[in-house]
C-alpha cells in the first residue's frame, strides 16, 4: 500500500486517517478523535485518538502498527 506509514514515523493524525493495530482498524473524524468498533463495550463508539492508543497498549499490550491516509 503506496500510503501506509509504519508507527514509528506517525506523529499527527488527521481526518480520515485509518489506524492500524493487531486485527482492528480505527477511522480518524478529526485530528483528536476517532470512531471504531470497541469489544468491551460491544458497539462503536468516538473516542480520542491518543488516549485510545495509550489503553490498547496498557490493557491488551498492543501497539498500533501504522495509518493510511
């Protein structure tokens, strides 16, 4: 994929972005916010692009891998 970046090289997220972890993907809708499907509470739902990466890494020990623009 021509527009995928690794991790290490994402700094900012922008709108329409797709982020990429371990088996999920995520939709930016803004520069702070994002929309996916989220297990624990089984639904989809917005949340922060920032502090939604920080509970995956702490709760399931997952790193996102990369976004697409």
């Amino acid at each position: 994929m021509r527009f995928f970046k690794k991790a290490k090289n994402v700094k900012f997220f922008k709108k329409n972005d797709l982020i990429f972890w371990k088996g999920h993907v995520a939709v930016c809708i803004s520069n702070k916010s994002l929309i996916h499907a989220y297990g624990p509470k089984k639904k989809v739902i917005i949340m922060n692009i920032r502090k939604t990466i920080n509970d995956i890494k702490q709760n399931v020990n997952l790193n996102v891998i990369g976004k697409m623009k």
